[in-house]
C-alpha cells in the first residue's frame, strides 16, 4: 500500500511500483535477519509445521535440542517426533482447535520427546503464520530448560540435605521430625531424640586430614543408617554432630536399647588413613513428651544434654533433666546480670556475730555479702560468688567488700564501738591477681584502719593450693598481726598435719561437723580433735553454724573458743548490729547457763 497519495496518476502508478519494491525488499531483509537470527541462537530450537503438523522447517537449535538431523526430521510429522504419547492427542486437538478456531497454543513448560526416548524440559512458545490462509503454519520455539532443571533440583538438594553424607539437614529433619511427633501423638507412643556428637573429631581432621575426616563421617553415616528401622530418622546437623529420632518408645528399656544400639556403632573401629583407628561419640538423650512437644524444643534439649555428656568425658551419655537445665539457664541469667548489680549498688555486707563459747561476748563480726536485686528475692553468695569466680568479676566484687567493711569499720569506730573486728571472705579467685592481698593493706591504710581491724578467711583448699608469692604476702600479713582464719575447715582435706605450714591465726570449723555432732560420734570425734590440735598450733578456734543448746553445750565442753550461728545471731544488717552493740537489744538467752 503506498504511503502518500499522489494527485497525479501517473506519479502515483511510479510511486506504487516503488513502494511495492522497498517494501519487498524491506520483507525479504527482514525475513533474512529473521532467519539469521534463528540461526545464531543455538540455545532456540526452532521447528516450523505446516497445515498437517509435518515438519517445514528445522534449525541447528532444533537437532541439538531433539537429536534429529533437518534431514530425518524434515516431512515428519510432528506427533510423531517429539510428542510423548500422553501428549499426541491434546496437540493434535490443540493444533486444530488453532486452524479451526483461532483459540492459540498458550505458551509454557512442557516435557517432549528426544530421539533417545528420553523427556526433556522445554519452554515453548507458539506461533501461527499465514492464519487466515489455507496454508497456516505453526512455528515453535523451545528453550532448553534442562540446566535451569537441574540447577533447580541441585539447588533443592542443597538447601535440604547434606552434601557429604546426603543425609537430611538440620531444617529437613525439623521438619520430618514434626511429623514424626504428629503420629506418635496419634498413636499414643514416646519418642527418643538422641544428639550425637563425635569425641576429638578436630584431633582427626588435624593429624589426618580433612578427606579422612570425611571418610569417617560417611562410613558412620552407613553404620548409622544400617541400625536405623524405617520410621527412625537420622540427619547432620553439623561438622561432627548427628541427630536421631526413635519413635516407637514405651519403657525406659526402649530408651536404653537404642542409646545401646548408638553405641555398638562405635565397637568396630574406624579404617582411616589404612589404619584402624577406635572413634567414639558422647549422645544427649531428649524425651518425648517428657522434654519437649516441638522438634525445636527435643532437638535443643538434646544438645543441651549432648553438651553435658561432653563434660563427663568421651563415650558418656546424658539424659536431659529439666531441673538441671533450668538451673543452668539461670546461672548464666544471674551471670549476665551480676555487673551491672554491682554498678547499681545492688550488694550490701550483712555482718554476723561471734561470741565466746564461754561469756557469750559478741567478739568479731563477720561480713557476709548480699545481693539484693531492684526486683526479686535476694540471692545467696552461695550461688552468685561461683559465677562472680568464673566470670572474673570476684576482682571488682572483692575489692567492693574489702572497701566497704573499710568504710564500716571506720564508721563504728567513729561512733565509739571499739571492740569488734570484721572478718572478710577472701575467695581463691581473689588471690589468683598478683598483689590482691597487698591492695588489701593499702585499702586498710588509706582507711586509717589498723590490722586488728580487719581479718581474713581463708578455705584450706586456697591455702593448699597457693604459690609461693601468695604464702609469702600471707606470712607478711601474720607477722604485721592480722587475723587469719581458715574456713570450712574439715571439708577440704582433713589432715591435720599441714595446718602448722600456715600462716594462720585462727580455725573456723565446718558447720557440717557441728551440725551432726551431737547424734554422729565420728563427727565429734574429728572436732574435739580439730580443737584440740588447733589450740596446741596456738590457734583459736571457732565453731560455725551452732542452731542449738546441745550444740553449744557439746562445743563449750570441748574447750572452743568462739561460737557463730543462729542459736545466737543470724546474719544482720549494719543498722542492727549497731543497735546489738549498742546494748538496745538484750542478748539471747541461749547462754545464761
Ligand atoms: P561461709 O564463709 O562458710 O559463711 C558462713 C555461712 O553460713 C553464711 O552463709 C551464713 O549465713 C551461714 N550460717 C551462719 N550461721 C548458720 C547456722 O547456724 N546455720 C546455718 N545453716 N547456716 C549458718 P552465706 O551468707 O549464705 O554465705 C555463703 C558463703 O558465701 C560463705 O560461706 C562464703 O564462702 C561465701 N561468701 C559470703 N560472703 C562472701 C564475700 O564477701 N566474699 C567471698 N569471697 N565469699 C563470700
Ligand atoms: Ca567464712
Ligand atoms: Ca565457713
């Protein structure tokens, strides 16, 4: 058709002619560039069909794609050549409802036929040429998608399993544990969930290297597998650590058989390196429903009871204990919390009296430090000073109470009671810090304080256990006349014969002897003998924790000194004592006798 009508004919007949020309020449270009553009994409297959879906056209992409030559496919039909069966008739009815209809092929992924028989992933596109005419023809244009395929399903298996031993991973395994736990609720049955961790797998990987390490990894996957019934499961969860699941559980003997079963695993050694090596693991025990309703929660119980077993050493078990894990759970709480306690002023000293066995006299006062939290309960320095050890805030803590006791020394002695010492609890963490105990003096000094002021406590462990320079500090203490006492004495060792190695001053004996003395004659007999030989040592000697007037009776019969428990005064605060020392509150009664 020519673009711009002319006003003269004969004008307008050159013009068509042309018109008609470029726009031939423009159609056989375009159908060339059309062609060549086909040709140049070797990942398109093009096949072109006429009227009865034979072949008209074949490119390069086409043979690569389907295995057939232009030559073998040319005049084929098309059913015929890469249409699986369950396809031939819907393309046949497709291909005519498209001629007949004008309702086209949609385009999608489809799986046709490769002269191997074999069925490959395509992305197909359609179009019809010549769709009005008697001769219409189909043109297809297919896109291999089989790299993507199999990119896909690689893809798949990654994020699903493991790639070493093929096992499920971590997430597979939650998720086909929920279902497990679905039908063992159904069914009314228990289920173990057992961690496995491999014992010095780094040692392994190191002295053998990592193929070997891997080589043992895959051998006890098989081991693993081959003790597994249908319905248990069994995944890597990470480098060297395995999680199973038993269903099936009724009695504790199923738990045992198959921690026992696990077990066997390890009996055979291991070839590694063209030796036989003998490779053992800890296992975490978690119970359902006792441990947990939630693969999460039983995986993680498990791993918690896996790392307590790792504790007790190689080849250990451990079942999960809930008690257990929520008093960990709580330690490292309190853990997290203690520094900033400090840094609020939570901590405060309570000061417990002791008096003579004899006068009832309160004599010194021991400081007893406190936590009480902004929110809560208090909280026992039995709990919290072991945390404080390990997290090496004691440092902080200690100088805290040394600085404190100082500061209430200095107090009471200003208000004009001058008799009693305060005696602090020195933890063995404490003197691990080079120069703790000579800070300890300047403290004292720069309060003025003399050291009949201030004691110390000391367990014998932390005697036993301290180096020269910290025997030698001590030593210097003693001769400038501080109070040593050694605390809890009898719990540790219970050899008498060291005790005149130390620069002590004073004995304070356990309360655990105190307390069964009166009904335990091996009790009584080990404290008549601790005072005995603490007095020829030149020692005093103090008894704690006394509760009772037999208690009493026994220890004044037997010559201690000093006496400290509830039977006299619980733990108080500074306000109190001061009031006690004070002479406002009458003393009790427990030594009128
Ligand atoms: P400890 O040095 O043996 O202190 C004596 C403990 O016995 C105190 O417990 C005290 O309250 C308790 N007690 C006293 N009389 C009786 C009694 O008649 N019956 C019974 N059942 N118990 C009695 P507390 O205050 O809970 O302290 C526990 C431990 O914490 C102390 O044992 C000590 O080892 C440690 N501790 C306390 N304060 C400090 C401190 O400032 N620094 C350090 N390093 N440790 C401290
Ligand atoms: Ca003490
Ligand atoms: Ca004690």
């Amino acid at each position: 058709m020519p673009k711009t009508p002319s006003t003269n004919s004969m004008d307008a007949q050159v013009a068509d002619k042309e018109e008609v020309a470029l726009v031939r020449r423009q159609y056989l270009e375009s159908e060339q560039r059309f062609r060549a553009l086909l040709e140049s994409l070797p990942k398109l297959a093009v096949q072109g069909y006429d009227r009865d879906r034979r072949v008209i056209y074949w490119n390069e992409g086409s043979t690569r794609l389907y295995g057939y030559t232009a030559e073998e496919a040319l005049g084929q039909l098309l059913e015929d050549l890469i249409i699986p069966d369950f396809m031939r008739n819907g393309v046949i009815q497709a291909h005519g409802t498209w001629i007949e209809k004008g309702i086209a092929i949609p385009a999608g992924e489809l799986e046709l036929k490769h002269k191997t028989g074999e069925l490959i992933s395509v992305f197909s596109q359609h179009l019809m040429l010549n769709e009005h005419t008697d001769s219409p023809l189909l043109f297809c244009v297919d896109v291999d998608l089989s790299d993507q395929k199999r990119a896909h399903r690689d893809l798949e298996f990654a994020t699903r399993f493991d790639r070493l031993t093929h096992l499920p991973n971590r997430q597979t395994f939650e998720v086909d544990l929920d279902n497990l736990l679905d039908s063992c609720r159904r069914q009314g049955t228990g289920l173990a969930t057992i961690y496995l961790d491999i014992d010095h797998f780094v040692e392994i990987n190191d002295a053998l290297g990592y193929d070997q390490g891997d080589r043992l990894l895959v051998e006890l996957t098989r081991r693993l597998k081959a003790c597994q019934q249908d319905t248990d499961l069994v995944s890597r969860v990470s480098s060297d650590e395995f999680v199973l699941a038993f269903p099936g559980i009724h009695l504790d003997a199923d738990v045992r058989r198959v921690v026992r079963h696990l077990q066997n695993v390890f009996l055979k050694p291991f070839v590694l390196d063209g030796r036989e090596r003998q490779v053992t693991a800890c296992l975490g025990v978690a119970l359902f429903p006792e441990n947990g309703e939630s693969s999460r929660e039983l995986i993680r119980n498990a791993d918690v009871a896996k790392n307590r077993a790792k504790l007790e050493g190689r080849y250990a078990v451990h079942f999960f204990q809930q008690k257990l894990h929520d008093e960990l759970v709580r330690q490292h709480d309190l853990s997290a919390r203690l520094e900033e306690a400090l840094d609020n002023g939570e901590f405060t000293l309570h000061y417990q009296p002791q008096v003579s066995a004899v006068s009832g006299r309160i004599e010194n006062l021991e400081a007893l430090l406190r936590w009480e939290p902004t929110e809560g309960p208090t909280i026992s320095p039995a709990e919290f000073i072991p945390l404080a050890e390990r997290s090496g805030l004691i440092h902080r803590l200690g100088d805290w109470v040394i600085e404190e006791a100082c500061r209430q020394q200095v107090e009471w002695r200003a208000k004009g009671f001058r008799q009693q010492r305060i005696d602090i609890n020195v933890s063995g963490r404490q003197l691990v810090r080079p120069g703790a105990l000579k800070s300890f003096e300047d403290t004292l000094q720069r309060h003025g304080l003399a050291p009949q002021d201030i004691g110390i406590e000391l367990t014998e462990s932390v005697l036993i256990e301290a180096d020269e320079t910290v025997l030698e500090d001590l030593r210097r203490l003693y001769h400038r006349g501080f109070h040593i006492a050694i605390d809890d004495f009898g719990t540790g060792y219970s050899s008498l014969s060291y005790l005149k190695h130390f620069p002590a001053t004073a004995l304070k004996i356990d309360r655990s002897f105190i307390h069964d003395a009166p009904t335990q004659p091996k009790d009584r007999a080990i404290m008549e003998g601790a005072i005995f030989i603490g007095h020829r040592l030149g020692l005093e000697v103090v008894a704690e924790g006394v509760e009772n007037a037999e208690q009493l009776s026994l220890l004044r019969d037997m010559h201690c000194d000093l006496v400290q428990g509830f039977f006299f005064f619980r733990p108080m605060p500074a306000q109190e004592i001061e009031r006690l020392l004070s002479g406002f509150v009458a003393s009790p009664g427990g030594l009128s006798g």
